[in-house]
C-alpha cells in the first residue's frame, strides 16, 4: 500500500517550534496550552503581513527545529517496513530544503 503522511503537526511537532521563534520576535511567552486558534499569529495579535515577514525571516530555523511528535519515528518505521510512505508537507518552496529526506 501507499501511504501519504502529513509532515508538520502529524510527524514534527510544528506547533511549538512556531511558538519559539514567534516567542523571540514578540516577547511573549506563550505555550501550546494557550493555543485556541489555528492561526498562530493572532494570538500575537499580528496581521498576515506581520506573520509572513516573521515567518520569512525564522521559517528556515522553524522547520529545522521542529522535533518529531511522540512515538512518530517508530510508526514510521513500522509503516515503512511494510508500505510505501511518501511524507507530504505544504511548506513553501522557501523553505523545500528544509523539507528534504534523503
């Protein structure tokens, strides 16, 4: 079988490595328990634009650091010693290299 896997929040735990970086550009402190909108950066009361300058300037170091969510690895493998696994992710092609599985 061939199997599609989201990459960001599904494997890598995205969430709070946008928090990090979001945390450092605003001097907020805020926590994935504060998250109540899919749309980070209102809760830093930014407009788009604002998000996207941010994000255009830590989204490399965002992705880099975005750690695997718990037990994500391991079914991984298992899934991958049996299927065929292609790993998907929206990213922007800004940012593809951070994306890439060798």
């Amino acid at each position: 079988m061939h199997i599609g896997v989201d990459l960001d929040n599904t494997i890598l735990d995205a969430t709070s490595a946008h928090l990090e970086y979001y945390n450092q550009a605003s001097g907020l402190s805020l926590t994935p328990g504060d998250v109540d909108d899919f749309y980070l950066y209102r809760l830093y009361g930014w407009d788009e634009a604002e998000r996207n300058a941010i994000y255009h300037k830590y989204g490399h170091d965002i992705h880099w650091n975005s750690s695997p969510l718990p037990m994500a690895v391991e079914i991984l493998q298992q899934l991958f010693n049996e299927h065929q696994i292609s790993i998907i992710t929206a990213r922007p092609l800004l940012f593809r290299e951070v994306a890439r599985f060798s």
